[in-house]
C-alpha cells in the first residue's frame, strides 16, 4: 500500500522493522520535505516487495553492482520513484537505516549519480565503508545525516 510522506508528523510506516526506525523515518520526511518544498511533488513510497516496488529495488541493485561492485546485505524496507523537471529519481530504503538515491537526468549528458545517507545512530554499512567518506548535515527531522556518493558513468 502506498504511503505518502508526512513531514509535519514523522512516522515510522512501513519502517518499523530497523533498529533505527525513528532516525530512518526522519530521513525518509526529509527527502519528503525537500521534493515538497522545491517540486510541489508529493513523496509517495512503497513497500519494496509490492508492484511496482520490486522493479526499482532491481533497478537500484543493477546500478550499484555494475558501477561499483556493491551488494547490499540489508533488506530493502520501501521504494519509489518520480519524474520531476526532466529528472527520474529512484529511492530505496534499507532496514539498516541505509537510503540510496539514484539521480537520473533524462536528457543525454545529463547529471546522473548515485546517493547514500545514513540514518542517525546507524554505523557506515560494511559495503560502503573502505570506498566512500561521508559528510555531515544537521537536519531538524532527521538528526545528524551522514551522505555520500558516486557519478554514474553507464547508461541506465
């Protein structure tokens, strides 16, 4: 079932099952606070076991393993994605706290990359750990989100 993010009254749907479930959910209305503020665009997620869910997780997973090697351990909690000003942006996010975004220009030569944030209280995932330095950013939903990321250079 679709939830759409409320970043007035931050909630736990859908994340219940990670350790860090209040800080993730946090993360998940601040990106929702963000898409609102900029776009106008209302951010909507998925369970990531339920169509059209399922497609975007393998979409995201294809990316990270082609481009990096990347292989995730955690389960994927929810997902979306969304077209807004000629961008596809693809989100999962993950039990352990983990969200990655895929930034996908649609017009060739775009800007295209890959993004992770931790959740507050979440240590950097094994994966992601001897590749990436991540930096620091104070958000009033969020707490302390560490972020990181790549340029995506293949064709997607």
């Amino acid at each position: 079932m679709s939830y759409v993010v409320d970043f007035a009254s931050v909630s736990t749907i859908g994340l219940e099952s990670s350790p860090v479930a209040d800080a993730l959910a946090g993360l998940r209305a601040n990106e929702a606070r963000y898409f609102k503020g900029k776009y106008g665009h209302d951010f909507t997620t998925e369970p990531a076991d339920e169509a059209p869910a399922p497609a975007l997780v393998e979409y995201v997973a294809r990316i990270l393993r082609d481009e990096r090697g990347i292989v995730f351990a955690s389960r994927p909690l929810e997902a979306t994605e969304f077209v807004v000003e000629g961008t596809r942006w693809t989100y999962v996010f993950y039990e352990s706290g983990l969200s990655v975004n895929v930034l996908y220009t649609l017009e060739d030569a775009g800007k295209r990359a890959v993004g992770f944030k931790l959740s507050d209280g979440m240590e950097i995932p094994d994966e992601l750990a001897p590749k990436f330095k991540f930096v620091r950013q104070k958000s009033k939903l969020a707490g302390t989100i560490r972020g990181s990321y790549f340029v995506i250079k293949g064709e997607y």
